[in-house]
C-alpha cells in the first residue's frame, strides 16, 4: 500500500508541476524508494514510463489550452516549459496525431 501511495503521490507532482521535465532521482528520493523500483510500479501502474506519461499529460494539456484558451503554438509550447517550438510540434504531433497549429486551426469556427 505504501508503495501504491508513492506512485500515485509521483503522479500527482508530475500533474502539479508540468511545465518542468520530471528528475527520477529526485521523484524516487522524495518517496524513499530506488529509482529502478519507482520505473517499474510507475510502469506497472500507468502502463508508460515516468517520463513518457509526464508527455502524455503535457500534450494533454497543449490541447486542452488550444481548445479552452484559444492560445498560439508558441503561447502553449512556451507555457509548458519547451524552449524549442520544433520539438513541441513533433512531441504534439506524436501524442495527438496532428500538427498543434492544424489542431489549433481545427477548432477555429471560421473553418476555410
């Protein structure tokens, strides 16, 4: 149960703090357990590893502030914590299937 509490304590601080790429050692030093123990429960548990679903999330996140914020490329990229928009397009593209500027184009009601 312990060890069910950590990953799940991880996860939220992943959550929490999206905007800055998570640290193993310091993830697993925060719930007192060995680094190679938190990558496997935290795959076990949520089927990605650490960093992979802090990804997951993020791009979750990119959308969800196209969709709600109506935010640039650049706004949304910057915000969570990319300082290169190149790498924000290939990671959103990967996560969600489709360029973040034709995702953001997508939702625009003036479609063309």
């Amino acid at each position: 149960m312990k060890d069910f509490n950590a990953i799940y304590k991880i996860k939220d601080e992943l959550h929490r703090n999206i905007s800055t790429p998570p640290v193993i050692s310091q993830l697993a030093k925060d719930v007192s357990m060995s680094e190679p123990k938190l990558r496997k429960l935290f795959r076990q548990t949520f089927g990605h590893s650490v960093y992979d679903y802090y990804q997951v999330i993020r791009m979750q996140e990119a959308a969800r502030l196209f969709r709600e914020e109506k935010l640039t490329v650049s706004e949304v990229g910057y915000r969570l914590g990319f300082t290169n928009l190149s790498h924000f397009t290939r990671e959103f593209g990967k996560q969600i299937g489709v360029k973040p500027k034709k995702y953001s184009m997508s939702l625009s009601p003036l479609k063309q």
